[in-house]
C-alpha cells in the first residue's frame, strides 16, 4: 500500500497531529496531494496530511480491475467477508489501525491527536471511521460524501461484492445507520456538497438521510451547500482551507 505524507515546518521541530484523508473512487494516493492544495493551510496549523491509496493493488484477484467502482480503486473502506477479496480488501482495518502504526513509528505524529476527512466514496469512509470509532478521531469532515451507501446503487454494489448478500452485515459501515446508534463523545462534523454534484442528483449520495440521523442524536453537523460546485477536485481545492481549519480547531485545542 502506498501513501502521501505532508510534513510541516513544525514537525522538524516537534510531534504535530495528523489528519487522514481518504480519496474516492477510482483514484490513488496521488489525487489528493497534487489537486487539493491543502500544504499551506498545513503548515500553517501545524498538521500532518496522510493520504493513504484507495485499495490493495496487484492482488492478481480474478476481476479486480473489471470495474470502475468495485475491486481496484474502489476498496470502500470495509473488511471484506466475502473470497476472494476478504485476504488483501481490508482497508477498515488498514486505515484504523495499520497505517496510525505506521505513521506513529516513523514520523514525528501525535498519537494522541488525528482526525480524518474525504471525498466520495472517502467521505464515507472519513465518517464511518469517526462514527465507528467514539474519541479515536478529535473530528471529521467530508466533500460529497455517500452518506447512505445502503440505500444507493455504488454502496450496493461494493457492499453485496465484499460484504455478501446478509444486508444486516452492510450496516456496520453506513453511516447513516451509525449516526443513528451514535452514543460517543461529541463529535463535530463539517460536510461540504456541491448543489451541481451530478452524483447528488442521481441518488448516490443521500447527505439529507444522515442529517436526519445526526439531527434525531443531536450529534452536530454543519452541511454547507454550495452552489455551482460540482463533484470534483475544483471544489475540494475551493473549500479546503476550511476543512484544515475545521480539524486544526480540535486538533490544536
């Protein structure tokens, strides 16, 4: 697995927080260290930025890179259940676990202090991990995140491929039925979402169902809906600066 890593001027000197990103469908480690233009705001709060790969790659699995949203690139931040995909399509774990252990040996991180955001099918995974996880993640934010990967047809498909065909399984990383079940420390989450994001229109990201979930658990959320933005790096580079000041707010606390 390959990651990104920003260091800021502070780390030379002292262990700063990390914030984890996490990317959508069809991209790699790379699209959001080159596109974002989230380094200045980082080093201005003092934050390190991981952005980890978005699934295993050359796993010689029989179909991995048939699909666009499924296999390759699309590794939907769960534990897979189902063969062939269950040995190496473990990114829940990776995320959680494996790659903080990592981060924390070789480089100057708090461990004590991280927090997560992402884009798409990352949103998701940003707000299932927070959501999963009460006090693991100081706070999390999203872009355009698939709120309700249950209820739409890319979360279907990732979720019966990896998951199998028992659906109760598939509400251990919804979001929305996570928010529902939430009883963790308060947990402050920004989501950013395009008015003109043709993925919203289309039923993939249902923010307006984990609204309902957080406002009925009384867990904070600002949703902003930007008009004119639509679902790609263009809006993440526009809105940003915001998300590292939203996290750097917990972060530095």
């Amino acid at each position: 697995m390959k990651f990104g890593i920003y260091l800021p001027p502070k780390a030379e000197s002292a262990k700063c927080p990390v914030l984890y990103w996490l990317s959508g469908l069809t991209c790699t480690e790379q699209n959001f260290i080159t596109k974002a233009g989230c380094q200045q705001a980082a080093s201005e709060h003092g934050l390190i930025v991981v952005a980890p790969d978005t699934s295993p790659r050359g796993c010689n699995i029989e179909g991995e890179d048939e699909s666009w949203d499924f296999g390759t690139g699309a590794g939907f931040y769960v534990n897979a259940t189902e063969e062939p995909w269950k040995t190496n399509y473990r990114m829940y774990t990776y995320v959680t676990e494996e790659l903080p252990r990592l981060i924390n040996a070789h480089f100057p991180a708090d461990p004590e202090k991280m927090s997560i955001s992402g884009h798409s099918m990352g949103g998701h995974g940003a707000l299932i991990c927070a959501l999963k996880n009460p006090g693991k993640y100081k706070s999390v934010s999203a872009f355009a995140p698939i709120c309700n990967p249950m209820q739409c047809a890319w979360g279907q498909k990732a979720f019966g491929g990896y998951l199998g065909a028992n659906k109760s399984t598939w509400e251990a990383y919804d979001a929305t039925v996570l928010a529902s079940a939430y009883s963790g420390p308060q947990l402050d989450i920004l989501i950013d979402q395009g008015r003109d994001d043709q993925f919203l229109s289309a039923g993939q990201l249902l923010p307006d169902n984990l609204i309902a979930a957080c406002t009925e658990k009384k867990i904070p959320v600002v949703f902003r809906l930007q008009q004119g933005y639509d679902h790609s790096y263009f809006f993440i580079f526009s809105f940003i600066n915001d998300h590292i000041k939203h996290h750097a707010k917990y972060l530095n606390a």
